[in-house]
C-alpha cells in the first residue's frame, strides 16, 4: 500500500478512527478495573519553607482580620452565576422567545454553567465556602444542577487529583486513555502526533461525557477501588443518589422545554452547544494549570512513594496564569491562582489574590519553584507545546 504523504488526510483519517476507537475502549478499560487503592506516601517532613509560608499564610487572615471562607463578594458571585443559568433557562418559556431564538438563552446558559461549576460548586465541595457543612453541601449540590455528580468529583478532585498531582495512574486528570497522552509516562500511540490538532474538539466534550457515561463508570469504578467509604456512603446508597440526579436533570434540562416548547431539535443543539462551551471552559482552565511543559510529572521510587514534602510536589506540578484582578479571573473562580489553590484548598477562592503575593514570595526566598504565566493565552501556548512534544514522544 501506497503510504500518504498528505498531513490533513492522515490526520482526519485519524481523529475519526482512534477517537471513535479510544472513547470505547476507555469505557471498557474503566468498567473492568478492579484493583484496591494503594495510596502513595510523600515525604512526611516538614521543611522551613512549609512552616514559614503555612505561619505566614495564618498571620494575614489573622492580623486582617477576616474569615478563609466566603464573604460578600462571594455571595454576590454565587447569585450572579446562577441567575446567569437560570434567567435564559425560564426566558424561553417567555412568548419573546422562539424558533432558533431559543440558542441565545442556550449560549448563556454555557457560561452559567461554567460559572456554576468553578464559582460555586468547587468551593462547596472543598468545604471552603463557608463553616457551615450544610452551606457547602448546598453549594456542592451545584455541580448536580449542572448534570453532574458531587460523590464522584470529590473522589476525582479532593481525593485523588489534589493529593497526586500529574501522578499518572493516581490522579484521572492526566488520564485520557488511549485518545491523549498528557504525560511522558504513558505509552505513546502513533495517533498522539496529531493530538495538538483534534484535542480541542474532544475538551468541549468534558460535560457531554460527565451526564452520559463518566458519572456511572466512576460510581462502579471507586465501589472496585474501595473508595466509597470515604464520603461514608454505601455502594446501593451512591447508585441510588445518581440514578435520581440524572433523571431529575434531563427531566428539568431537556424533556420539560422539549414538551411545553416544542422544537425538540432545536432544544437538543442548543443542549450540546451549552455542554460545548461549558465542557471547553472547564477543561482548558484546568489544563492551563497543570497540563503544561513548565510543570513536573513525578513517577513513584522503587518502593512505591514520592521522596519529597507534598507542598513542594504541588509547587512543581501546578502552574498559575493571568494573575491579575481581572473579571477573567472573577468569573473562572479565582482558579488562574491554582498554586495557592492547591496548597490550601480550603481556603475560599476570593482571597487567592492576596495570599499569591505571599505564596510567591515565600517561594522565592527558599528557591522552590513558582510557575506562572502572564495571561491565559501564554498558558494555552504552552498547553499546545506539551502537546506536541507527548505527540511526538518525549
């Protein structure tokens, strides 16, 4: 057979061949695991740069007297965001709106949902919104809302992607099966050359792959790996509690302005299109932050375990970007600041601005990395070189 000297044809014989492949097997690969959960240790000494910065960090909220949790300004952005969901929602039941008309309120409800989901939810679910354990179940329940499931981020998220940063096969952020190869750890495929051309399309899947098949194989997936204990939850009970989350959210989202609004198809793209613009957002400000050829991907030692202090680690796989008071910065949840996130994550986002300017000098003083990108788009450029160079196998 005559070998193709076209790019474009290889690479669009490509994108549809392994991601259709890749999408499938993934699925099949997570609901067959069955493995227990080994945690791996880091080293459990406590350096002068943690004492240092975790007394500096205290002293501010001290001597400024103000609360780690949420404040005014938080409140006002949780309500912002989810009347920035929920007014297009119930202004297309509204005679102004109809036909096509209806993506518009669509298209905002995109950027509700993601507002939702890194405003509101990811400080409820890492009981940082407030001291109240029921306010930030409360909030929490916001990823829910969104088609999502709380149980399953928390284990994804708190568990597993904040203690293992960028470790491959510990935290699933950097796992993207056969499709992407995020990290030099991971088998190349001849398909991942490509990969910096079709992975965009595949970020603004993120959500779409959340309400279909994640949420079920992840509930499966923890019972195997024993995990479910730690939100002390049974396996029959978390079945249960996402089974009628997912009915309730496809009843509210799509069957109830399908039935009284009629248009069924343009309904179901305006669905797709809000998943597109929320599943976009969302991946891309987390792969800013540590899918980047400035951060470390840290492989185990012989026996298993990290020889170095967790604070650092998190310093080496985590990068910043755009660290500025800007509405960008507002709106995404203060996750540009993801270092700052990462080493206290309890703390509510609001305050991350303030406490950088601590955490970066901090850093400084005793020479342990700070990463940080000028703006958002310097932070995708350097998404899109660690792509091409796990493309072409480093």
């Amino acid at each position: 057979m005559q070998k193709c000297n076209c790019l474009k044809k290889c690479a669009y014989k490509t994108c549809t061949k392994y991601v259709v492949i890749g999408i499938f097997y993934n699925i099949a690969q997570n609901l067959l695991v069955i493995s227990t959960f080994n945690p791996i240790q880091f080293d459990t000494s406590t350096p002068d740069f943690v004492k240092v910065l975790r007394k500096r960090v205290n002293s501010y909220f001290k001597e400024n007297k103000v609360s780690k949790n949420s404040n005014g300004t938080m409140i006002f952005k949780s309500v912002f965001m989810l009347l920035l969901f929920y007014i297009p929602y119930f202004l297309m039941y509204t005679p102004f709106i109809d036909g096509f008309w209806y993506l518009i309120p669509w298209t905002f409800m995109g950027f509700g949902m993601a507002g939702i989901g890194l405003s509101v939810m990811h400080d409820g679910n890492h009981n940082a919104y407030s001291k109240n354990s029921l306010i930030n179940k409360f909030s929490g329940f916001g990823l829910n809302l969104m088609g999502g499931y709380d149980l399953n981020w928390r284990i994804q998220h708190n568990l597993l992607h904040h203690t293992y940063t960028n470790i491959d096969g510990m935290d699933e952020d950097v796992d993207a099966g056969i499709i992407l190869r995020f990290s030099s750890n991971q088998k190349r495929k001849r398909h991942h050359r490509f990969q910096h051309l079709y992975a965009w399309l595949l970020y603004a899947l993120l959500s779409i792959s959340w309400i279909t098949n994640k949420d079920f194989i992840q509930v499966v997936k923890y019972h195997k790996m024993d995990l479910l204990k730690s939100q002390n939850i049974t396996y029959g009970r978390a079945l249960l509690n996402l089974f009628s989350w997912k009915i309730f959210y496809f009843l509210y989202i799509l069957v109830i302005p399908i039935f009284f609004l009629g248009n069924p198809w343009v309904h179901i793209s305006g669905f797709f299109l809000m998943h597109f613009i929320a599943g976009f957002f969302l991946s891309t400000i987390f792969l800013c932050a540590h899918i980047v050829d400035q951060t470390d991907f840290p492989e185990p030692d012989n026996t298993g375990n990290i020889k170095k202090n967790w604070y650092v680690h998190q310093l080496e796989t985590t990068a910043n970007f755009s660290n500025s008071k800007s509405f960008f910065s507002w709106f995404i949840g203060g996750l540009n600041y993801q270092i700052e996130h990462h080493l206290f994550p309890s703390i509510c986002h609001v305050h991350y601005h303030d406490i950088s300017k601590i955490v970066k000098k901090t850093a400084e003083e005793y020479n342990v990395p700070y990463h940080a990108n000028h703006t958002f788009i310097s932070a995708l450029k350097h998404h899109y070189k660690h792509l091409k160079l796990m493309g072409k196998g480093s």
